[in-house]
C-alpha cells in the first residue's frame, strides 16, 4: 500500500505546488486529437465505481474514465449505489475509488454494496483485476478505512491487486492523478490511444474544484437572536453569471481565507516577522500571505505536533502522543488549536520553510445549500452556524465559518464551487410525501426541499421535524416555516426545543411520539431525509427509525433492519449529516 498521506514529508514547494495543479492541464496533453483509432464495440470495459458523500471520489473517478477512454477503454463510471451485488461480482476490471464517512465508515451510497461484499465468504473475484484509490483526511482516527476495507475484501475473495491501493490525504489531486496514470495502462493492457470526444473538454464548466468561481455575497444575516447561546446566520451568493446551476440538495464548498489577527500571531510566535519570501504552488510570496491564504493554520497537522513535542520536550504533549491513544491525544486538542500549541514555548522557533512544510493545505468547507435552485437560479443561500469559543485563555473561532461571518465587506467575492448530491433530492413523483428531520442547521436543505416543493406546486405532503436550544432565540426561518404552513406546503411541523425544559426533549423524542403515523407514510412510498449533526443526533434518528418502523410495522428487529435496508436501496431515506 502507498500513502500519499504525508506530503508534508515532501519538500512542500513540491508537493503543495501540484495541490492546485490542474489535471487536466497535465491530461490534456495525452490526448490525441485525431480521427477515431479506437473501436468502442470490442474495447475492454473498465468499470469504476465511487463511494462518496460530497462529490470529489465521484469527480476523480470522472478524472479516471477520461483518462481510461484516452487509452482506448470502455470505461463506465457508477456509483456504489447503481450497481447490484451479482453484477459487481462479475466485474473483470474494477477501479474503486472512495472517501470514508463517520468514523472510519463507508459513505452513504456505498453501504448496501459493501454490507452484500463483506457479509458473504462464498464469493469468489478470481476474475477480477482492480485497483483502490481511498480518500481520506489524516485528521480522522480512521483514515482512509473504507478504502482499506475494500482492499483487503477483495483481494481476500480472489481479486488480483493491479496497483497498490494509494491513500490519499485532503490534498488528493496529485496523488489521485499519479494513481490513475500508473492504472490506466495496466488496466488498457497497452491498447492504443483513441481519441477522446473533443467535446468532453468543450463541456467542462468554466468554474469546478480546480477552478472556484468568485461569488458575490450579498446578504449575511442573523438567523438566531443577540442573546441565543449560538450564532447561526443565513447568506446568500450570487452566482449570476458563471453559467452554473444547482439542484435543491446540492453543497456549495467555500474556499475561505484564515483571520488576518490569526495570522499575525502565529508568525509572532514562531519567531519570523511574515516578510519571509517562500514558494508556494510555483509562486515566490511572503509567509503572510502563504498562511492567510494557503495553509490550514487552525488545526494542527499531526506532523506539527509531532515537531512541537520533539522541539518543546513538553512532557504531557509526548506522553499523550507517545501512548498512541486517539482519545486521550482528542481530548489533549479538544479546544487547543496551533497557536495554543507554540504560546507556552516562546523560545521554540521555526523559520518560514521548516513551518510551511509542516503544515497542510488550507481545505475548503462544504455546507448544505438552502436554496431551491429552480427558485433561486442566481443565488445560492447558506445556512451556518458561526464556530466561536472560549478556552486556553483565547477566544477561537473556526476557519470559514467566521470567514463569512465577520467579512467586513458585503460585497466580497467568495471562492466557491457545488458539490452535487444525486441522490439527497426532492422525490421526482409530486405527490410522495417527504419526512424531513434537520434540527440546528441541518434545517438547511430542506428549506431548500420546500422552496422547491412550492416551486413545482407539489402536491405530496411535507413534514418537518426542527428544533434547537431554545424557541424564543433559536427558532431560525420562523416567519418561513410560518407562511409555508399557512400556504400549505409545510402539511406537518414538529418542533423540539432542547432547553426549554428541564429534560432535553429531541427531534426523535418527537418521532416516536407520532410513530404510528409516520410509519405509515413510510408504507405509502414516503422519503426520509435527515440532515445535521452526524455524531450524535443522525445516529438517535437512525435508531428511533428503526424502532418505529419495528413497534408500529410489528416487525422484529431484523426485520426492521431490512426495511430500513430496502428504504435505502430506494434512496429513500437519505442523509445529509456531518
Ligand atoms: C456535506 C456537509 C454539509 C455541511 N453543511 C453545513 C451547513 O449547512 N451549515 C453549517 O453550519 N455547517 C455545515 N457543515 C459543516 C461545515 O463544513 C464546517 O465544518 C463548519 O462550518 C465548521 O467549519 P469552520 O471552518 O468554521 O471551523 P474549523 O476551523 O474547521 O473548526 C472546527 C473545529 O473547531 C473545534 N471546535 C468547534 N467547536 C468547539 C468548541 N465549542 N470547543 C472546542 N473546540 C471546538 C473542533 O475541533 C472542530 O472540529 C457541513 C459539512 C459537510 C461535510
Ligand atoms: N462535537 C460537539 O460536541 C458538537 C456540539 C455542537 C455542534 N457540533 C457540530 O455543529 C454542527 C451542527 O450544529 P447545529 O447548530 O446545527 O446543531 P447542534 O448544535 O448540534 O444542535 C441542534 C439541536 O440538536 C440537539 N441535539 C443534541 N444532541 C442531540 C441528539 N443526540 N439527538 C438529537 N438532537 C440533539 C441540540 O440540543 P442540546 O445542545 O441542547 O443537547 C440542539 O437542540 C455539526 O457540525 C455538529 O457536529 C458539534
Ligand atoms: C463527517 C465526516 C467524517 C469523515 N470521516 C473520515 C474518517 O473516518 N476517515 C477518513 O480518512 N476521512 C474521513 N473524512 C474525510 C473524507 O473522507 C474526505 O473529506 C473525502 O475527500 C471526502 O470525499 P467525498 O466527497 O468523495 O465523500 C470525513 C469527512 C467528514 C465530513
């Protein structure tokens, strides 16, 4: 197995230099553009499959099949989710590229798939040639382990390994991009070139990942009231313009900039003056602004903790870090960011290089759109709640959350691209009822989802389940929710404020309050949607769910378990959680 997980290890003017690096750029180069050598009908099929959540497997795996039709292969490209346990068993060359979800599981769409794989010993993949790509972010316990699963579950039912699965850390282009020149040609056998329709790069959007369209903001507004315990603000972007569209469902991924006071007091204490000229992604500039705008200077990578414990000998950092315990060293950070880590060692000094190459790229931050894109074709609306604390004597704030929340300018341009959520979408039947459970901001897409049922005048029922800390300051898109009621487009609304009361009541607490009737809707074809706080409340959702449908559909567990398997089969109940 190759990581590709430590390109801090790398000179960083190297490997940081080709994080933005187009790929196509690179790729482009390869294809010839001359009459058809190819001959579609007999060329060999590559099939590659993606597990992903917010989008990049699904787009390196489009990456892979350009590559793969440029060298003459028939190259199909499915979701984990389009694809049934008997037909990936007869897959003959196989490329899976996927990120991994929660703590160390599979996302969403690849679940039912890998539950069919791993659960059965009689399989046999004798004839199957593949290669794994995992995504992942070092930040997680678990890093990269649904890409490990698969790896080691193929291989394990027969499959031969073609190249050694690569995995890849949140800076994942360049490594996806030598993972997919070193599998393609093994895969084509050495089949010629063919060419790729001219028209595949005609059609690329203007604005991607690679390539973030600045957005105009145009409104930042307070949704929570001055005296909520939390701050949730609601934005809107324009788009007008870029010639890009979305779909209620869809996430808009920020690229935010890191707080100018932030910055001056990492470089102060480091022991540089920020005038320092380094390069970065091929371009000489000063340590100012490579922190400001290019590197995640909140969150500490692990090869930075790692050097501030050899640098400061500090005993609780390298006992915490020497007893390899994740939850101890979590605890050590909970509330703790960089800046934390270098204050209580003003004598530990870095220089501009040996800093920049300990540190990782700045990543953008993905949020659940709030915007019906039929009903809002110029702008994208946001729903975010602003990250602010207090500990180690400092206040803190979360990178992009803050970004937009503080900008002092309205008309600032935002760096944004969409990630599509195919399957988190308004049913295509009008008239099916959706369930929808978003407390906090997870309410966010089903704003979207009612913008857009009242947009195609839809005539299945709506039902939300909402709630927050507390009604009188934390009721955000009350005058919304209000109106869609009174339109009828809202047929349903339960509402669980957690802290109004002495016992914390849930937005599950109210599932199972109306569980005889929301099984029943279930039965009629109804969706579930759930969208927020992927730690706790999606897996209290999960769980009131299944014993709903197992009280009132008079089912034992397992029996619940399929029918919620089966709901997921049909997309119909889906998740947005994070
Ligand atoms: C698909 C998807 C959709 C999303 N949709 C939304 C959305 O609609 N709305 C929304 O608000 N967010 C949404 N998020 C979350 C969002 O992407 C960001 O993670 C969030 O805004 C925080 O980012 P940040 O840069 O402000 O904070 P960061 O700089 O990333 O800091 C966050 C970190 O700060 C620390 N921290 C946070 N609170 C505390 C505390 N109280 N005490 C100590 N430490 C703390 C934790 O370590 C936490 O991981 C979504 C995420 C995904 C993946
Ligand atoms: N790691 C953490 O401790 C933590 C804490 C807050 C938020 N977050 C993150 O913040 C984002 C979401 O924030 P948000 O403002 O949308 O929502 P949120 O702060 O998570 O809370 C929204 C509502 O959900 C309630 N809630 C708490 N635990 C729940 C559970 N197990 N089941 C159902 N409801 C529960 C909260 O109640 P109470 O708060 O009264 O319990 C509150 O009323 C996510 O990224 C989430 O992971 C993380
Ligand atoms: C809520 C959440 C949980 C995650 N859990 C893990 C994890 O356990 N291990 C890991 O390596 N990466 C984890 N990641 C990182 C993703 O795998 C990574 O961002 C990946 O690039 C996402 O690709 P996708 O858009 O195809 O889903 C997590 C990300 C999020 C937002």
């Amino acid at each position: 197995m190759t990581t590709a997980n430590n390109t801090q290890n790398i000179p960083f003017n190297e490997a940081q230099q080709a994080w933005l690096g187009g790929f196509f750029a690179g790729m482009h180069s390869h294809i010839l553009h001359s009459a058809g050598s190819g001959d579609a009908a007999n060329a060999r099929t590559l099939t590659i499959l993606y597990g992903s959540q917010t989008g990049n497997s699904e787009s390196v795996a489009n990456d892979a099949a350009k590559a793969a039709k440029a060298h003459g292969l028939n190259a199909k490209v499915l979701g984990m989710d389009e694809i049934e346990r008997d037909a990936f068993i007869g897959l003959e060359y196989l490329l899976i590229i996927t990120s991994t979800y929660g703590e160390g599981d599979m996302p969403d769409n690849a679940q039912i798939l890998w539950e069919a794989i791993s659960s059965d010993d009689s399989i046999s993949l004798a004839n199957m040639k593949y290669s794994v790509l995992a995504l992942g972010d070092t930040s997680y316990d678990l890093f990269c382990q649904a890409g490990i699963d698969w790896d080691q579950r193929l291989t394990k039912l027969g499959a031969t390994c073609l190249v050694e699965r690569v995995d890849c850390d949140v800076d994942f282009d360049q490594a996806a991009e030598s993972w997919i020149s070193n599998v393609v040609p093994l895969m084509s056998n050495g089949a010629a070139t063919m060419t790729i329709d001219s028209d595949d790069t005609a059609k690329a959007p203007t604005y991607s990942r690679k390539n973030p369209f600045p957005g105009k903001l145009v409104v930042n507004r307070l949704l929570t009231s001055p005296e909520s315990s939390k701050e949730i603000r609601h934005y809107e972007i324009s788009i007008a313009g870029s010639g890009l569209s979305y779909e209620a469902g869809d996430a808009l991924n920020i690229v935010p900039t890191n707080c100018p006071e932030l910055v001056a007091d990492i470089i102060k204490a480091i022991g540089c003056t920020g005038d320092e000229e380094e390069p970065v992604h091929s371009q000489l500039m000063p340590l100012s602004e490579a922190l400001r705008e290019h590197f995640e200077i909140k969150t500490p990578s692990k090869e930075l903790l790692d050097e501030i414990a050899r640098r400061s000998g500090d005993q609780e950092l390298n006992s915490v870090l020497a007893s390899g315990d994740k939850d101890k060293l979590a605890k050590y950070l909970w509330g703790r960011d960089t800046l934390d880590l270098l204050l209580p060692f003003p004598n530990m000094q870095f220089s501009a290089a040996e800093f920049l190459a300990l540190l990782k790229p700045l990543q953008h931050r993905a949020y659940s759109i709030s915007s019906s894109g039929k009903a809002n074709p110029e702008t994208v609306h946001l729903t975010i709640g602003s990250v602010r604390y207090h500990s180690h004597n400092r206040d803190h704030k979360g990178v992009c959350s803050t970004y937009l929340a503080d900008l002092a300018d309205e008309h600032s341009a935002i760096r944004c691209f969409f990630s599509p959520n195919k399957v988190f979408r308004v049913p295509e039947d009008n008239d099916l009822p959706m369930i929808m459970v978003g407390p906090g901001t997870g309410i966010a897409p089903f704003r979207a989802f009612l913008q857009e049922r009242e947009f195609r005048q839809a005539k299945g029922l709506n039902w939300l389940f909402f709630g927050d800390r507390n009604a009188a300051t934390d009721y955000i898109y009350q005058d919304e929710i209000e109106a869609l009621q009174n339109n009828k487009v809202l047929n349903k609304l339960d509402l669980a404020f957690s802290r109004d009361q002495e016992e914390k009541i849930y937005v599950q607490d109210r599932m199972r309050e109306k569980g005889a009737e929301l099984f029943a809707l279930l039965e009629q074809g109804g969706y579930f949607f759930v969208c927020g706080d992927a730690y706790r409340m999606a897996k209290d959702v999960d769980k009131a769910l299944h014993d709903i449908i197992a009280t009132h559909g008079n089912k034992s567990d397992e029996q619940a378990a399929e029918y919620v398997n089966q709901m997921k089969k049909d997309k119909r109940y889906v998740r947005d959680v994070y």
